[in-house]
C-alpha cells in the first residue's frame, strides 16, 4: 500500500466511514480545517485553495464549479494538509488537468495530492465491495460501471474511470 493508501485506511476507520460517499468536508473538518465556499469571481479559475489563517488550516472551494469537482477539491486539498509543508497552495485547471489526465509532472506535490483525493474519495477496499456487488457478469460495460460509481461515490465519470483503470479493474488503452 503507498503511503496514501495507508493514509486514508487509518483515517476512515478513525472516523468510522464504511461506506460510499466518502464524508469529505467531515474529515476535513475533523482535521482541524475550515472550509469556506465562495463563487469565483468572474473569468477567475480556480477550483480550490489551502492556506493558513492565524495558525487553522482554511479550505477555500470554488462553489460555482460541479459538486463532483468540489468534492475533488476539498479531498485534494485535504492532500496537501496531510503530505506537504508549504503555507499555501492555489489549485487552478492549468495546475491539474495535465497532470491527472496525462500524468505529465507539472508539480509532484500536485501529482500527490491528486493521487491522494482519488485514494480519499475511492478508496480501494470500498471500490472492490462495490465492484463484487455490481457482478463479474456486468463488468464487460466498462461505461456503466463508470456511470454507477460515479454516482455511488460522488465523483466525476473521468475521475471514476482514471481510479479503476489505477486500480486495475480496467485496462488502460
Ligand atoms: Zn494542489
């Protein structure tokens, strides 16, 4: 298991979360963090930050973005809470896309923290619960089981489909 893995295994048996959706805004709160969510300005893009206000870790979500891509977020920014040092950190498309859709290094604590948020939001062993549940049968439709996780787990269809294909349910292309 990375250190990821293990990571979010210790915090949801903490917090006593067995299932799908995974309670994000909880754990961050359990955390210590505070969330905040605001509607970008316009033409600003952005999806979310982490800085420090008076010493309290302070989440900043853009709630005009989809509730799957806010959900991504906040787990992602719980990322950098847990794994990283700096005093902030403003996530924005241009920072994310390239790296969570190519694995192209822009930023490996970017890299991290995405790879952490797609462990937070789908973790493993819930993934297999879902998967014996959905049948062996069923999963020759790769499009359906993408389309009932990302309901099941509250996460975008491109985020469900990356984590099964890492987990190796699916083969990548
Ligand atoms: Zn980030």
């Amino acid at each position: 298991m990375s250190d990821s893995a293990l990571m979010v295994k210790e915090l949801l048996d903490k917090m006593g979360v067995r299932a799908a959706p995974v309670p994000v805004e909880k754990i961050a709160e359990f955390l210590g963090a505070r969330l905040v969510y605001e509607p970008a300005r316009q033409g600003e893009e952005v999806y979310g930050m982490l800085y420090r206000d008076e010493g309290q870790p302070v989440i900043g979500v853009n709630s005009s973005n989809h509730i799957h891509r806010q959900r991504f977020t906040v787990a992602h920014e719980i990322g950098h809470l847990l794994l990283h040092k700096g005093d902030e950190y403003i996530d924005t498309p241009k920072v994310h896309y390239r790296d969570f859709l190519s694995g192209l290094a822009i930023d490996n604590e970017e890299i991290e923290a995405n790879g952490f948020a797609a462990e937070l939001l789908m973790p493993r062993e819930f993934i297999e619960k879902s998967l014996q549940v959905i049948g062996k049968k069923k999963m020759d439709d790769p499009q359906k089981i993408i389309d009932k996780l990302s309901k099941e787990y509250k996460v975008s269809p491109q985020t469900a489909e990356f984590r099964l294909k890492n987990l190796g349910v699916f083969s990548p292309e």
